[in-house]
C-alpha cells in the first residue's frame, strides 16, 4: 500500500483509533521532508507503513505500561515516534546526534503535539551517568555487542535493553556472549511480533540484568572503571 492511499488499514490493530491521524500524519512527513532531507530513501515510500511505521509500532508489545523509553540513534524518529503515537502513556527520549535529524525530530514532535516526546542531541554515551530509562530500544544501529556498551549505561537497574533486530540476531548473541558476561546480563530473550498484522513480522532481543540488586549505578562493565560524562550536547528538551 502506498503513503497516497492513506493509513493502511492495519493500522488500527497497533494505533489508538484516536491516534491513527497522528501516524498518517506522520507518513506524510516520512514522505516529504523526510525524503527531501534525506532521512528516508525514495524507494522507502511506497512501502513506509508495513515496512517502517507498523514495523515499529508493534514493537510496543514488549514495552510495560508507563515507562520512560530512550531510542538511541532515533533518525527520522524509528521507533521512538512511532511508539510516541502508538502508546501515549510512554514518556520517550530521543537522543540523535546529527542535527539535520534531531531539527527533523522536532518539528515532527511539535506538528504532531507529542508532549511525550523529549529530543536530545548527542551520542548515547554522552549521557551515559546523566540519565536512566526503563526501556531503551533502537532500531539498525550496532550489533549487538556494540549495542550493549551504547545501551546498558542509560538501563536502570529494573529496565531492559530492547532492540529491533534481523534475522541474524541469534548469531549476534553468541557473538556477544563475553560482552553479555562482562555486563552480567540475563540470557537474552527473542520475540517476534506483529505476526497478526505484518508482512514480514518484527524481530526484537530484551537484554535485562541479571541481578538487578547487584547493579551499580551508573552501570560498567565488571572490571571496568567509571568513565567521565564529560559535555553533553542537549539540543531541546520536550515534555
């Protein structure tokens, strides 16, 4: 189904029927500037709702009610938006470090009233010791060993780290098994979702503590030192 049809009608199985306005509204921002910026390729637009808005939305099955939610590397806002239309009664953290895409971010935040939408510029480890989320998720950022240095810092001693992946997340997870030990992490756990409602269905890795009374706060790895915040570049705050 293509963005000029309008919302595809799975939509409605993932957005409040209240919301539905908002995610189109959203696809029609994909398509444009997000385009024109370079945030979303051309080919990309015939297929932005199952392929990228429904993708994300149904991330939001592994999310509990009421947390905050940091999405690193958000880019054009996948998943963090879309989560921010879906589940209103999440408190989402955007952190982006390239301004053409937190500009981008904003705008869309502010034209689409998501008061529960904050945009941070920087890296992630920029606010690593600074701040600390129930849930931080992103979406083609790192493997994930990577990932788990990038993530883990802004997990709370409760959270979890939940991360959209591919179909080769099993072998990322044995290549991440020193990391994960070195961490003192939980086994991972994979889901699939959106399997009533995509195409080709989402795969997502939860990654928790594993003895979240152990955690020390912020979090390092076991052997490691604390490492200095140092400035972090804080472009907008919302909410």
């Amino acid at each position: 189904m293509s963005e000029e049809e309008g919302v595809d009608p799975r939509a409605a199985k993932v957005f409040p029927a209240d919301r539905l306005e908002l995610a189109e509204k959203y696809a029609a921002w994909l398509a444009d500037a997000g385009v024109v910026r370079g945030l979303i390729g051309p080919r990309e637009v015939p297929r932005l709702w199952d392929r990228h808005i429904l993708n994300c939305a149904v991330l939001g099955e592994v999310i509990p009610h009421g947390v905050t939610v940091a999405d690193i590397g958000s880019g054009a806002g996948l998943p963090g938006i879309v989560l921010a239309i879906a589940r209103p009664d999440l408190q989402i953290t955007l952190i982006e470090p390239l301004l053409r895409r937190t500009t981008f971010l904003e705008e869309v935040s502010e034209d689409l009233g998501l008061d529960n939408v904050t945009v941070l510029r920087g890296r992630a480890d920029a606010f690593h010791g600074e701040l600390g989320f129930d849930v931080v998720t992103s979406r083609a950022v790192a493997g994930l060993e990577k990932l788990l240095d990038w993530s883990l810092p802004l997990v709370v001693p409760t959270g979890a780290l939940v991360a959209m992946k591919g179909s080769s997340i099993e072998r990322e997870i044995e290549e991440a098994a020193p990391a994960l030990k070195k961490w003192g992490c939980a086994p991972p756990t994979v889901s699939e979702l959106g399997v009533d409602v995509l195409e080709t269905t989402t795969v997502a890795v939860r990654v928790v503590w594993s003895d979240p009374a152990r955690v020390d706060w912020p979090p390092v790895p076991k052997g490691g030192q604390k490492r200095s915040t140092g400035g972090s570049r804080k472009k907008k705050r919302r909410g």
